[in-house]
C-alpha cells in the first residue's frame, strides 16, 4: 500500500506523462512522416516506430523539387530585416515611454498595444494599396518592411516594460552624476543592461516575422519573393499527389531555425522575461 | 571652498493631476566641511531639494551656487558631486573595482595607475578591499551599501549627498553605519547632506539639522538647538522620541505676574519669568512637554501636578515608556525602568517649568520655552503654517 503523498506523487507524475504525450505526439508524428517514403506515410499499416521503412529522400526531395534553398534565403533576409529595423526603433521608443513624459505619452502607448490586438487580416486591402502605391508590392524591401511594422507594437510594449521595471532609475541617475550625459548613459550603461530584454524581443520578433503567412501572401506573388512559410502554402495546395512526406519535411526544416535561435538565446530569454537585469 | 548656497529655492511639479509645490523658497547657507541633514516626513521636499543640488531635477526659480558660482544650468557631471542613493544604484553588470573607478574613468584625466591606487584606498577606509572583484549581486546589502559610499569617496567631490542611504539595512547595521559614516566625514572632512526621515538619524550624525514640511523650511540648527529649542510645534512633535506631549490651555493670569495654565483637567503654574514673556494677546496655547522630562511623583505639589490613568506601560529594557489617559488623550511619559505603576492607576505627573515649551494654538509658532526662559525671536516667515 502506498502512503499517501507517495501516491499523490505519482498520480501527479502518471497525469504529466498524459499530458506531455498528447502535447508531443503531433510533433513526432510530424518528424515520423517526415522520414518515411510516400507511400509509407499514407499506408494505414505502417507502424507508430516504423523503423524498417526510414529514409531521408523526402529531406532531398525537399531541396531538389522546390526552390526551398531561395525561399530559406527569403525568410532568412526578412525575418533578421524585420528584427534589427522593428529593434532599432523599438528601443528607443520603448524607453521613451518608459522614462520620458511627453504630451500624448498615455494615447500613443494604447495605440501602439491596441495594434499588437487588432486583427491584421481586416487591414490586409488598406496595406496592399499603401505598398502598391509606394511600389513596394513583391519585392524583399517591401516585406521586411511590412514586418518590421507589425512587429513594432509587440517589441515596444516588451522593452517598455523592462525599462519601467527591470533598470532602477537611479542607476541612468549614478551615471549622470559619474559622467554620462542622458544620451551615453543610454547607450553605455542602460542599452548592456538591457541585453537579456533586448534578446527576448529579438526572439519574439524574429519567430513573428518567420512565421508570418499574411503579409507575405498578400504583399507578394512571384516564386523570387517568396518565403518558406507561404511556400510551404503552395506545396500544400499544389495539384500533383500529395506528398505527406515531403511536406512534413518541409515543415520540420521550418521549424528549425527558430528552434535553433530559440536553443541560441534562451540563456538571456528566461531574465529578459523576469524583468530583472543580469547579474 | 565648497560652500553651498540656496537662495529662494523653488520646485514645483506640474503634471496633468495639477500643480504640486515641492519646495518653496528654501533660503540655506551650507559651510565647507559642514555636515548637515535633511529630516521630514514623506513628502516634505528633502529629497527633492537634494536632487535639485545634485542636477536630478531642474529648479524652478532662486540659485543654487556652489563655491560662490551658479550651478542652476550645469548638468549633474558638471557639479563635482557625488551622490550615494537608497537602493545604492551600483552598475550591476560591472565588479566593485569597475563601479568605484567608473567616475574617475569617465570625468578625469587621471590614468588608470592614480584612479587604482584612489579606489584602492576609498576601499581600505570602507573595509571593502576583498570585495573589489565581485560583482553588485553577489554582495549583501551592507556591502553593497559600503560599495556605494565608497564609490561616492572615491571622487573626492566638493559636495557629498546621501539620500537616506541606511534606509534598507536592518535596525543594528543601520546604527552601526551611522557612525561609520560620521568616522568618514571627519576623516575626509567634504562639505555633506544627508537626507533621512528618521530624526533619530539626524540627531546623532548632523552638525546642523535642517527640518522641512510641505516643502517648507521649519527650522535650521544643531541638534541641541531643535531639540531644546523648537521653532513650532511641528519641529518640537517631530524631533525626540516618543514625540512631546501637547496640551491646549489657556493663561489665566493671576495679577502679581505669574500666572496658571489651564485645560481640560490641567492646572499648571508657571512662573512671572515665563508669562513675562508672553504678550497680552496670548490666551489661547499650547503647551508642550516631552515624554523624558515626566516625573512620576505621588507627593508632588499640586500646582505643578497633572493627574492621569496608565493605559499602557511598554518596556523596552532601559526605560519604560507609559502611556496615559489625560482627558481623552494621549499622554506620554518616559520613565526609568523601575517605576513601572499598574495599568488603570492613576498618578501623579509633574514636570519642570524649564522644560515647558509653549504654543501659539492658532500658528503652531514656539512662544516661550522655559530653558531659555527668554522669549523665542521672531520665527522665519515660513514656519507659519505648522498650524495649517
């Protein structure tokens, strides 16, 4: 007979494995159908491990029948275009509405978190006339652009928050008094103190823009232009056989890099969130 | 050298909740060398007027100078000052050493061999000499603490300001700073204000105490001098504790000069040297008496006797504060440890003439004090409004 918390312990344990299972199992299966040959990937009798049929040709695949070396190249170029302009504006504003106090301070920031809810989609013809008019329609600079903008609220609203809690006043203060006028206190003592913030916001604005689908969709139609993710679209929709397997692949290789930058940043992730600056 | 002047200096906030004056015109004359605290309640303006002399925060009207120049417009970097914060304010990205030397590195030309040996040694006077390579969050508050004053030390300043910089430490280490900081400043002997709001702070550390309320001044003198001798009723109910007892009476005057002050259940008789000072008009008072000049004396003369109930009797070891009933009120009296009367008895209270302070009941304004026995000069205007 188990004593008590033994027991509670382990129907604890017993409910997070269910959980974890049903949170991971779409995710395996994606990784499953992704190394499975075509017909394996739609045969009912392959199994959960399927571990005689495992191939890496859809991967191949992938790279060989689709232009995913250009729309990987795409994505790459928007997704770091939109990060640096949406940060580089983003900080500074970030810290004006943190510290400074200006007419309309209050109207602006709810404007600028009002977007960050406010569904893109309904804005979707409005932006397209705007990025016709100024010739920006199915060209890189465009997207990048459009990103940037969209991602601007979200990474205004996370720094600010950081400023307003996470930097003690007093510390621009000390170093005003040690020698700093308001601009290089910024940029020498505020901005290194700011890293953990800063890379949380790159994170979010970098998994934003690469996993965008709307703004690309709209605002682009030729292949030259595309990214992976609306590619992927195309793949999906695309007349011949459907290749589950191929698409999958082309899913996890997606997914990668974000991965891959999340690993990179997480050390500075988990502080820029608590809102405290390192130590 | 570092003689600090503020003439008429004035603060005043406005934001969009309205008009909020901070300071208002706060005449100080600070020597070289001289240590002088800030004390008030919250919201007093003490802070602000330090962060007005350190640059923080612009002046709304009236001069700062310091060494005889207007400093109004020099940005903080610009003032030879150095400032030690509450919360300390350390860089926390960079080791003690790189905090102390930051200032040096930034606003002198000094080369880095003088800016080790002067951090070096503002490390030996604050015992932090082990602690030079760590960094900010690895040190307790009390090193922190010292981090900061040492890095304030370091710069060698005309001016040094404290903005209650013991407020975070715990009871005894905050006792066992006070005098470390007071060992510093005879040491380096620079001109310092020290902003606190525990009186008791500003007792023990300051050559003069300057005591504001509603952004107003209220008194300047040496500790003595505010104790012994308040300028109203504010500066005498916020300095000393438990805080001086107040009694509204009125004089009754007995023909031959000497006169009775009376209350609600208060009879006092006080001397012809004490009314003698007190003009005609004044019938209305207040008079004031603090809790450590009480005696409990059952066969005191009852002309110069109060009786009271005993509500409480706190001890904390040295003495016993007790608590009393008088009228309604609250009555304080600070005796030694072995009298200790039983709750609900009521005693006799007596108290010396010399340690009577009276009040103007309409003003707050000090009248007369019975240790000076000479009638107080003419308060600055603006301690006018203690009665406000």
């Amino acid at each position: 007979m188990l004593n008590p918390t033994k027991r509670d312990r382990a129907l604890l344990y017993a409910g997070i494995i269910a959980f974890a299972l049903f949170a991971v199992v779409p995710y395996y299966w994606i990784l499953r159908t992704s190394i499975l040959t075509n017909f394996a990937a739609i045969s009912p009798d392959t199994g959960f491990l399927p571990l005689g049929e495992l191939t890496l040709d859809p991967y191949f695949a992938v790279w060989a029948d689709f232009a995913f070396p250009l729309y990987f190249r795409n994505s790459i170029i928007v997704a770091f275009g939109a990060t640096l302009i949406s940060l580089f504006f983003a900080i500074p504003g970030a810290y004006a509405f943190a510290r400074l106090d200006f007419p309309g301070r209050q109207a602006l920031f709810y404007t600028a978190v009002f977007t960050i809810m406010f569904p893109w989609i309904v804005l979707t013809i409005p932006v397209y006339e705007v990025f016709y008019f100024l010739n920006l329609v199915n060209t890189l600079p465009g997207i990048v652009i459009a990103l940037s903008i969209f991602v601007l609220p979200q990474n205004i609203w996370l720094l600010q928050g950081f400023f307003r809690q996470g930097i003690p006043e007093n510390i621009e203060e000390a170093a005003l008094i040690d020698g700093h006028n308001e601009l290089t206190a910024f940029m020498r003592i505020v901005l290194p103190l700011s890293a953990p913030a800063i890379g949380a916001a790159a994170l979010f604005a970098f998994l934003t823009a690469w996993n965008n689908f709307l703004w690309v969709f709209v605002l682009t139609s030729d292949e030259g232009v595309r990214t992976a993710t609306v590619a992927i679209h195309y793949i999906l929709g695309s007349d011949v056989l459907r290749e589950w397997n191929t698409l999958m692949a082309s899913v996890v290789l997606l997914v990668a890099p974000p991965v891959i930058f999340y690993g990179l940043s997480r050390r500075y992730l988990g502080e820029g969130l608590g809102g405290s600056p390192g130590g | 050298m570092a003689q600090l002047e503020l003439d008429k200096v004035t603060k005043v906030f406005d934001d969009s909740s309205g008009t909020i004056v901070a300071v208002e015109e706060l005449d100080l004359d600070i020597d070289d060398g001289e240590f002088v605290v800030f004390v008030g309640p919250s919201g007093c303006g003490k802070s602000t007027t330090l962060r007005m002399v350190s640059g923080l925060e612009t002046i709304t009207d009236g001069e700062i100078r310091l060494g005889g120049e207007r400093i109004n417009e020099q940005s903080p970097k610009d003032r030879d000052i150095a400032m030690v914060f509450q919360s300390y304010a350390l860089y926390p990205h960079k080791t003690v050493r790189g905090n102390m030397a930051y200032g040096l590195q930034l606003s002198t030309d000094l080369d880095d061999q003088e800016i080790n040996r002067r951090v070096e040694e503002a490390a030996d006077m604050m015992g932090i000499e082990d602690l030079l390579d760590k960094k900010p969050a690895s040190l307790s508050g009390g090193q922190q603490q010292r981090v900061a004053t040492g890095r304030a030390i370091v710069r060698e300043p005309a001016v040094f300001l404290f903005d209650e910089p013991l407020s975070n430490l715990d009871a005894k280490l905050r006792k066992h700073m006070r005098t470390e900081l007071a060992r510093i400043h005879s040491e380096v002997g620079i001109t310092t204000i020290y902003v606190t709001h525990d009186q008791e702070e500003a007792m023990t550390m300051a050559d003069r105490i300057v005591i504001l309320n509603d952004g107003r001044l209220q008194q300047v003198g040496t500790p003595k001098e505010v104790y012994y001798e308040p300028n109203n009723r504010f500066v005498a109910d916020f300095i000393g504790s438990p805080s001086m007892n107040f009694l509204d009476v009125k004089l009754d005057r007995d023909g031959t000069g000497s006169g009775t002050l009376v209350g609600d259940e208060v009879s006092y008789k006080v001397s012809d040297g004490m009314v003698g000072n007190l003009d005609d008009a004044s019938s209305d008072l207040v008079l004031g008496v603090r809790p450590e000049n009480i005696r409990i004396e059952a066969g005191a003369p009852p002309e110069k006797s109060i009786e009271a109930t005993v509500d409480v009797v706190e001890v904390i070891g040295s003495d016993n504060f007790i608590y009393l009933d008088l009228a309604g009120q609250e009555f304080r009296v600070r005796t030694p440890s072995e009298i200790e009367p039983e709750e609900d008895e009521t005693v006799t209270l007596t108290f010396d003439e010399e340690n009577v302070h009276l009040f103007d009941a309409r003003t707050g304004d000090a009248l007369v004090h019975g240790r000076s026995q000479a009638s107080v000069s003419a308060p600055p205007e603006q301690s006018d409004t203690a009665a406000d």
